[in-house]
C-alpha cells in the first residue's frame, strides 16, 4: 500500500505541478496522500439537477437515483448516459452539472433567496448552471438578473435559460462596473468568478497545462476588481455569495478577508451537517466551504457568503425607455398560445410580443437604459399578417396555453426533430406543440403536404 501510494505520487507530481501541490500545504482540509489518489484514480461523479417546472413521463423514476445531499433537484448517476441524445435534456428537463457547485442552493436556501420580490444578480453568469439553480428557488415573484460579459458566452446562457422556462429573468451583457454605477438594487449578489480552475483538474487536463502561480495571483487581481466593481448594486441588507472552482487561498480565503476588512462585508455563517464532508474554513473571522474530491462526491469548490450592512429601502425606478404594452386586438389574435397568468404583462419588443411581470416593467424600463439587456420575460413570438409565428420561448414556458394541440413523439421522431430532420405527421393542418414523453419541445407547423419543423436551427443536434 504503501509503495502504491509513493508511485502514485510520484506520476503525480509530474501531472499536476509541483507547485501547485506545495501551495496547497496548510489549507484547512488538505491531507496529500488523499488528495493525490483522487486525482491519480477517483472517476468524477455524474450529476444532474431537475428541472421543477416541467414533468415528464419518467421524471419520478430519475429520483430513485442517490441524492445529492446539499440541494434537492440534485442527483447523482451511476453512470453517464449520452445526453445528446436524450430528447428531456433538449426540452429543459434537467442541468447536467456538477454536484458541489449545486452547493448554492443550500446557501441561498439559507439566506432566504425564496421568499418574495427578491431581486438577485447572477454576475459571471454563462453558461447557466448557477443561473438555473437560481430560477428554480426563487419565488414567482422575484426577478433574475443574469449577466455575462464575454459576448462569445451569452448565446449559451440564453439558450440555457430560455429552455429552463422560467419567465422572470433579464439577460445582460454588461461590464461588471456597469452593475456598481446602477447603484444598491438587488438582494443577492452571486459572483461564480473567473478563476484559475484547479477544482477542474479531474475534468479538464487543459486546466493542469495552463495552470501557473503567476495565473492564480492574475485570477485573484480579477475577482477583486469585479467584487470591487460590482458591490454598489447590492442593497444594504443584502448578500453576496462568492465562488470559484479553485483550491488556491488566494482566490478564496483571502479575497474572503479582503471582503470583510476592505470592502466591510459581514462574513455569514452556512449550516453543514457532518457527514457532507465538505470542509469549513476559518480565515480572520470569515466562514469559507472547501470541496475536495478525495473528502465528497464533487469536484473542488469554494463558496463563501457575506452581508452588507444596514437596512435596505423601498426603490423606486423610472426608465427613459418606454415599453408599449401589447394592443388588445394582438392580444386577442394570440389568446389560444397563451395562459392568463396573473401578474404577467403583454408587452412588444423590437417587432415581438415578450411577457413580463407587471411588477417589473418600470425595472425593465430602468434597466433597459442602463445595461446592455439581451433577453427579458418570454418571448411569445413575433405578429406577421395577423398570424402569430410562435418562439421557441413559449414552447419551453409554462405560460404556453395548456390546451394547446399537442403531438406527442416517439424517441426518434423526437431526435429527427431536434436535428431539424423531415419527418410525417398524422394530423389536422396548423401549429402544433411537440412533444415527448408529454414534455413540449418546440414547434412544429403542418402544411397539407408537408411538416414545417421550427426547432431553432443553432440549437439543432449536430453529431449524432
Ligand atoms: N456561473 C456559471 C455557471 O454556473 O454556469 C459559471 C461561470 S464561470 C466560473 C465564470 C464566468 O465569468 C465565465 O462565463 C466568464 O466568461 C466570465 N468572466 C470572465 N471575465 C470576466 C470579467 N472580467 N468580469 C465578469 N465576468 C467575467
């Protein structure tokens, strides 16, 4: 065993740095030999996180699998199915991702994110994972700011969101500084920051060549600045939950530290039970969770969760752009795609129809002049001679009419769908819902001679 462990270490040292190792010694937690073996044999666990808006056929049989003990849409898999081809992964139902970044739902649980009109910032927000987590805890009557800066990595977090259904989000892609000038507005401020991302090594070798001293104090500069940068837009009374998927101090504790004693936020304190095992730090008075791989089913993380001091007051907000509401006689062209939801308002937006919580529209109005917003509410589809062509939004929403004429597909009927393949229809001209397993997954429109599939094209499967 013992001559087991000294080879191991040995492969190791050459496949993870030197360095890296060393700058790990004295962390709370840390134990080496542990941690080697887990990265020289322990196989990263599969993880997925449900979808609560949306059911399906088979949905209550996915809960039969091990649970992911900090957050309650989580589970764990025994083994990893080929999502692409599983037309419920397309559809919303479920987030592959990875099982102690969910972590932030036992934070935010805490913190009372699901109470309502809670207004949160998801600021480093692509591709999602964090931001979807987000939209399953809060209430109906809370709003979801998701912000991604790096214009390559919005798509993503559109499509992600768009798919997961919930309708009280914005997108933006906005420079984090762009959040501070907006001034104290939100509730819950989440920054998942850039990091040098160590806790990936089990998942992405690049991570291990890129990896240097010099990147973590270059990551550390960066999380600083966009902390900086963005803490004006939390309310006093509010929170911030810092994250990243480094094991490096630098990047953890002591920006924790700097929080607390340069930027006066108040270190809060997370319940953990025992036999979780992740590991709570204690730095100069701030509370930090470490995720090692050799101690959990996880890959490494670090979250952390602070206070901004005072008593937060009502806001008003008053916007230079004005959003028209939707006529009523669009309205009644589109009443058969759309439930009445109370508390939702018709609005047209650049040519489409977008629902929006009413409570919400002179925020957006607000926010429209003040970042570079990509998507708000759901997008109902655009009016062309006086028809509706319904968006991909609707079908993915709750707020689609529930008696909708529905087409229920087999599995490769589905597949040929979502590769915008052509296929037969047994039905009645019209727009028709598709489904599978009773799980809607876009459009479809059906001409007396053929099926005009409406699966958006850059979202289509491709190899497969
Ligand atoms: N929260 C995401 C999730 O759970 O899916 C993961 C976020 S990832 C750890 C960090 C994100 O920060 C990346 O999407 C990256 O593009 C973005 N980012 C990079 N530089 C940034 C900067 N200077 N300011 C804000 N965000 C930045």
């Amino acid at each position: 065993m013992l001559v087991f462990l000294e080879i191991s270490n040995l492969i190791l040292q050459k496949i993870l740095p030197v360095d890296f190792i060393e700058s790990l010694h004295g962390l709370e937690g840390f134990r080496e030999d542990d941690f080697l073996r887990a990265h020289a044999t322990g196989i990263p666990p599969v993880s997925i996180r449900l979808n609560p808006f949306k059911d399906w056929e088979g949905k209550e049989k996915l809960k039969d699998a091990e649970r992911i003990p900090w957050c309650e849409d989580g589970f764990y898999l025994a083994e990893r199915p080929s999502f692409t081809s599983d037309p419920v992964f397309h559809a919303g139902g479920y987030y592959v991702q990875e099982a102690s970044s969910m972590f932030l739902h036992q934070v935010l649980t805490q913190l009372g994110a699901g109470e309502p009109e809670k207004i949160a910032i998801d600021l480093c927000a692509a591709p999602g994972g964090k931001s979807t987590l987000l939209q399953s805890l809060l209430h109906s009557t809370s709003l979801l700011l998701s912000n991604e800066v790096i214009k390559t990595r919005v798509g993503v977090l559109q499509e992600n969101i768009l798919k997961w259904g919930f309708g009280n989000g914005i997108v933006t892609q906005s420079d984090p500084s762009r959040y501070g000038d907006a001034g104290p507005f939100a509730d819950y401020l989440i920054v998942d920051a850039p990091c040098s991302g160590s806790g990936l090594f089990r998942k992405d070798e690049d991570a291990i060549s890129q990896w240097s001293l010099n990147q973590v104090d270059h990551c550390s500069l960066r999380q600083k600045r966009i902390l900086e940068q963005s803490l004006p837009a939390l309310k006093p009374g509010g929170y911030l939950v810092y994250s990243t998927c480094s094991f490096s101090k630098k990047e953890n504790e002591e920006i924790g530290n700097w929080l607390a004693r340069d930027q006066g936020l108040e270190p809060v304190r997370i319940n953990i039970t025992a036999n979780w095992n992740i590991v709570e730090t204690h730095s100069e008075g701030c509370f930090g969770y470490r995720f090692y791989p050799d101690k959990l089913k996880g890959e490494g993380f670090f979250m952390a969760a602070f206070k901004k001091e005072g008593m937060g007051s009502p806001l008003f907000f008053k916007g230079k752009k004005k959003i028209g509401l939707t006529s009523p006689k669009t309205i009644s062209e589109i009443q058969d795609f759309v439930s009445n939801a109370d508390g939702y308002s018709l609005y047209s937006y650049a040519g489409k129809e977008v629902t929006f919580p009413s409570r919400y529209l002179s925020f957006l109005e607000w926010a429209l002049g003040m970042f570079f917003v990509k998507q708000a509410g759901t997008v109902i589809g655009e009016m062309k001679q006086g028809e509706l062509i319904p968006h991909h939004a609707l079908a993915m929403s709750w707020q689609l009419h529930s008696h909708f004429p529905k087409i229920n597909l087999n599995r490769e009927n589905a597949l040929q769908y979502l590769r915008r393949q052509n296929f037969e229809l047994d039905a009645t001209p019209g727009w028709k819902l598709l489904t599978y397993n009773h799980l809607p997954l876009g459009w479809a429109k059906v001409l007396p001679n053929r099926v005009n599939n409406y699966y958006p094209k850059e979202w289509r499967i491709l190899n497969m």
